[in-house]
C-alpha cells in the first residue's frame, strides 16, 4: 500500500517524503509504552489493576535521498536538516495512505545523519520523532450543527428571477426544530471539542449539556447580535473567548463555577443546547478532532 508521509513545521515549510525520489521512504514504524497501575495486599496473589496511561511515542522513518550529483545530493541533505531543525518547536507530521488521513503533532529527537551508499547518488539516513501527545488526529475537525437557520428559497436583487426587484435580495429559509445532536466518536479515545454559540440577536448565559451524563458548561453572559462565543476543551489547549466585531476577548472567568471542560466519549454522545433567555436567537455548532492510537 502506498503512502505519502508529510512534515510540516511550525514555520509551514514543508518535506514530502513518498516512494519515488528525491525524497523516497523506506520505512515507517512507531512505538510507545503503556504505563500500568496496580496495587498489592499482604498475602495478595498477584496485583490489582488500578488503570494505566499511555507513554510518549516514537517514530522512526527510514529514507534515502537520491539525486544526479553530490551537489544536488547535499542541497536535499540540508533541506531535510533545515525543516527538521528541532529550534523551531514542534510541527506536524501528517500520515497519509489508501484508506486514512492523519496527523500528530511531534518535534525531532536526534539530528538525522546520512550515509552515502551509491557512488555519491544515494545517501541513507533515519528520522527519529518523538510526539509528547501519543494520539494521532484526523487532520481536519468534523462539525455538528445543533441550531441553525436553513436557507429554503431566494428572491434575487436583480430581478432575474421573475420577481420585482428587492434591493439586497431576500433569503427564506426555517429554524431547526431539534435542541438535540447525537455526535459519534468513533476515535480510539476521548476527545475534546470546540464549541461555538452564534447570537443572531439578544440573548443570556448560553450552556449545552451533555444529556448522558449530566455534565454542562454554561456561559454567565449576555450576548448581542453578531457575538460568537468559542470554548475550547480540548487537552492542553483549554479556553473560553468571546469574538464581536473583529475582537477577541478573553471571557474564561464568566464560566459557572459547577461546568465541565465536556469531552466525547468513544462512541454516541448526545448534546442538548440552552439559553436563560432569547434562545431562538442562537447558533450552535460544535467541532471536534477524533483521536487513534495508529494509523
């Protein structure tokens, strides 16, 4: 099966590393330690399991560099060292093949070196990576709308329509009815989400609740037209900002005190938004990367 192997790093440039030169793979292998709890009682048999947590990962790619002459075979060296370069923080390595697209987020762990191995054509060299989040990503969020207004039918502003002319042209269309989504994760594990709330007019202390279990996050705020509210549960990277015109605003200290950073559990997660007041007037739309232990 053919695949594509991508590093992108934190400056966007980018080593596409396929099976035809210059950049050829030749292998690809990952690798990662569980960690396993347990406990142990006077006279016990054996322990009991407590739980575990997963190690970071590492990854290994085997590839060769081909090129026409030694000059040309150095220039594909130092590109390769200059996207790796570890001072530039992590960046992502995207995996792709015949069936999946994936990615993690990983930095270099050792300064790949190169052998020569063809009369000056080929040299050979390992890539070793290390990812601190051992899960791989789907490499875009999938998004769920709860509320939103549907456009059903349009008059134009031009008047091609038939219809007498409306400046600006008007849009038809109906709410839906349904304060429910169900969304399936069908990742290896949790995961966060980002959660959007769009006012369309007036409207107090958006919350959405997880209907399985109870849990909610409920923002204690007023919002006005255009006002998009964003929460982010995901791990590492949790926050709370309002955007209105353009600005970003930080609003983390208007969470209610008894909310819970939601995640998604592997398999159905069912979600029911609310608003104190002017809950015809909000959007949601929820936005989510599953995560897998592989590719």
């Amino acid at each position: 099966m053919s695949k594509t192997i991508t590093f992108i790093n934190s400056l966007g440039e980018e080593l596409v590393l396929t099976n035809s030169a210059p950049f050829l793979l030749q292998s690809f292998t990952q690798s990662g330690n569980v960690n396993i709890y347990s406990s142990k009682s006077m006279n016990q048999d054996g322990k009991n399991y407590l739980g575990n947590t997963l190690d970071i990962m590492d990854i290994s790619l085997e590839v060769a560099l081909v090129g026409n002459t030694k000059e040309e075979l150095q220039r594909y060296k130092n590109k390769v060292i200059k996207i790796l370069n570890p001072k530039n923080g992590e960046g992502w390595l995207c995996y792709k093949n015949n069936i999946n697209e994936r990615k993690v987020k990983c930095i270099i762990n050792k300064i790949p070196f190169f052998n020569i191995v063809n009369s000056n054509r080929v040299y050979n060299g390992l890539i070793s990576l290390t990812a601190n989040n051992p899960f791989w990503t789907d490499l875009i969020e999938d998004k769920e709308e709860i509320a939103l207004w549907k456009g059903d039918f349009s008059f134009s502003e031009d008047g091609s329509d038939g219809f007498e002319l409306v400046v600006g042209g008007i849009e038809i269309g109906h709410r839906e009815l349904s304060l429910i989504v169900n969304i399936l994760n069908s990742g290896d594990v949790e995961c966060g989400m980002r959660i959007e709330f769009k006012a369309l007019a007036t409207l107090t202390n958006p919350n959405i609740l997880n209907v399985n279990t109870g849990e909610y996050i409920k923002i204690n705020k007023g919002m006005v037209a255009g006002e998009v509210i964003s929460i982010s549960t995901y791990f590492g990277s949790k926050k709370v900002d309002s955007i209105l015109d353009g600005v970003t605003t930080n609003i983390f200290n208007y969470i209610d005190f008894q909310s819970t950073f939601l995640q998604l559990d592997v398999g159905d997660n069912l979600f029911r938004y609310n608003s104190d007041t002017g809950i015809d007037n909000l959007e949601v739309s929820i936005y989510y990367q599953q995560q897998y232990l592989g590719v």
